[in-house]
C-alpha cells in the first residue's frame, strides 16, 4: 500500500497513519495487479477504507472525530 507516493506496507498489516484533508492517492497492489484509487479525506474525520481486491471493490467511510469543546 501506499499512499500520496510514501509506502506504508502489506496491506492488512497497515498501521493507521496521518494525512491532511483533501484527496489521498492511495495505490493497492495485488501480485502484479495495480489498483490506483482516490479516496476523499474529511478533517476531523476518521476514514476507512477496505477493500476487495479479488473483486476489484472498495469501501469507505468516515467517521467523526470529537475533538474537545464539540
């Protein structure tokens, strides 16, 4: 996996990790399959993704993060 061109590891072992608001390139690879994705990053948000690769599928989501004084 990696992301905005930083590998981050095997996927399924990715550690959680930090990137500004905005569209994150995240680039999946399975044997020599490559799947290229854009995943949309909200601030405040925690978000998700999991994918299939098998099938070609992703899911995200995001998740709100309450920050102290919201």
């Amino acid at each position: 996996v990696e992301a905005d061109g930083k590998p981050l590891g095997p996927s399924g072992q990715v550690n959680a990790f930090i990137v500004q608001p905005g569209n994150c390139q995240l680039v999946l690879r399975q044997g020599d399959r490559v799947f290229p994705v854009t995943i949309p990053v909200q601030e405040n948000h925690e978000t998700t993704v999991y994918a299939q690769l098998e099938k070609g599928q992703f899911h995200v989501s995001h998740k709100k993060i309450q920050l102290a004084g919201d």
